[in-house]
C-alpha cells in the first residue's frame, strides 16, 4: 500500500531555532500535499496545501512567513518552522495525494517541542 | 463553509460489547466522509470512506458506518470491541477523495476490560 513518511518523528529545538521536517511519499506521486497541525488532545487543523511547483496555499490565520513550506519534488514535501516558540510546540502531520488514485495518505507525524 | 461536529468527546466501553461514535456533518455539496482511527502518539489510519452508492460501509477492523444524508451524519459503529480498539477516532469531510479534509474533534474511546 502507498506509504508516506515523515523525518524527524521527534525534534527538540531551543526557541529562536528553525526546524525543518520533511514528508516524503515512499512508493507513489503526490503533486499535493497538506501540512496539518494537532494540538494535544484537540483535533487536526489543515495549515496549508502544497503543490509541487508552486507555492503553498495557507490557511487563514496561518503565517506563511513562519511555516516555510517546499514542495520541490513528486514525492518530498518539506515544512519549516521559522524562529521557532513554545507555542509552536505541536504534532505536525503530512498527508499526500496520490497522484494515479486522487486518494489521500498520512504519514505518522511529527512530534516538535520547542524548550 | 463545511464542518464536522462529534458530539462525544470521551466514551468508554467494555471489551466485547457494541460501539457507536456520532459523526455529524455540514457541508454544501455531495459530501466525501471518512472515519480515521490515531493511536497515541501515532499519525491517522483509514477505517473507511464514502463517497456514493450503498450507504452501509465497511471498513477494516470491523468497523462499519452509514450515510445518512438527512440527518447529516455518518455514524460509525462496531459490533464487539476489542482492547485493541482504544484510540482516537476522528471523522472527516472533504470535497473529493484527495482534497483537504475538515476533521472533528475526535472522540476518545477506552475499552474497559
């Protein structure tokens, strides 16, 4: 089955830093891919769609300058958090679509604390 | 502007018996619904999806779930729980299979031995 993953699963970082994570389809090509964030014990809220080759979509009330999104390739997503603060502290989830079945796959996420 | 409301926040249940988790919908168009399940600390897993046809559908780990277009709502259901089954569950809509999704709250469900 189509297989998504995310680097890191887990990130510490000092408040100030940037911290990339990358999403990556394993076995399939996603022209679109979707950053969601999940606060703890709330639900997923979608922060921006991207497309391969353009720039991202962002939500309304998300920061475009601080949540860095590229999406270079068919299979590699990449979002950074710039300047990183302890309310960006958060589990950070990929999604992408695939490209041959329009069907949408997750990856495990990201855990990012920020001390 | 399309949202998606679980009404229970917690439900706990015994092993063995039956399950059900409310999904309740608004959105403008011919809905695409799906029920995730997240284990702690982990990303989403797919139950199931509708999108057209059979209101009744089934998913994987024996979960089910039906459309039911004139109450909005898409409850999910499980006939005998397993310890197994404790996790977060979440229900989604979108406007097609591939596009961004809405999710709920989620609904928290412990299984009591």
């Amino acid at each position: 089955g189509a297989v998504v993953s995310q680097h890191p699963s887990w990130v510490i970082c000092k408040s100030g830093t940037s911290v990339k994570i990358e999403c990556r389809s394993l076995d399939f090509q996603a022209t679109t891919m979707f950053w969601y964030r999940q606060f703890p014990k709330q639900s997923l809220m979608l922060m921006a769609t991207s497309n391969e080759g353009s720039k991202a979509t962002y939500e309304q009330g998300v920061e475009k300058d601080k949540f860095l999104i590229n999406h270079a390739s068919l299979t590699l997503s990449t979002l950074t958090v710039t300047s990183a603060h302890p309310e960006d502290s958060s589990f950070y989830i990929c999604s992408a679509r695939a490209v041959d079945t329009d069907t949408q796959y997750f990856g495990p996420g990201t855990r990012l604390t920020v001390l | 502007a399309q949202s998606v409301t679980q009404p229970d926040i917690h439900i706990t249940v015994s092993e063995g018996a039956s399950l059900e988790l409310r999904c309740n919908y608004s959105y403008g168009a011919t809905p695409y619904l799906f029920w995730y399940v997240q284990s702690p600390g982990q990303g989403l897993q797919l139950l199931l999806k509708y999108f057209s046809g059979d209101t009744l559908v089934q998913g994987i780990k024996g979960f089910e779930a039906e459309f039911k277009r004139s109450q909005s709502s898409f409850n999910l259901r499980k006939p005998s729980v397993h310890w197994s089954d404790a996790a977060e569950y979440f229900c989604a809509v979108g406007a097609n299979a591939g596009n961004k999704l809405t999710f709920g709250g989620g609904t928290r469900v412990l299984v009591k031995p």
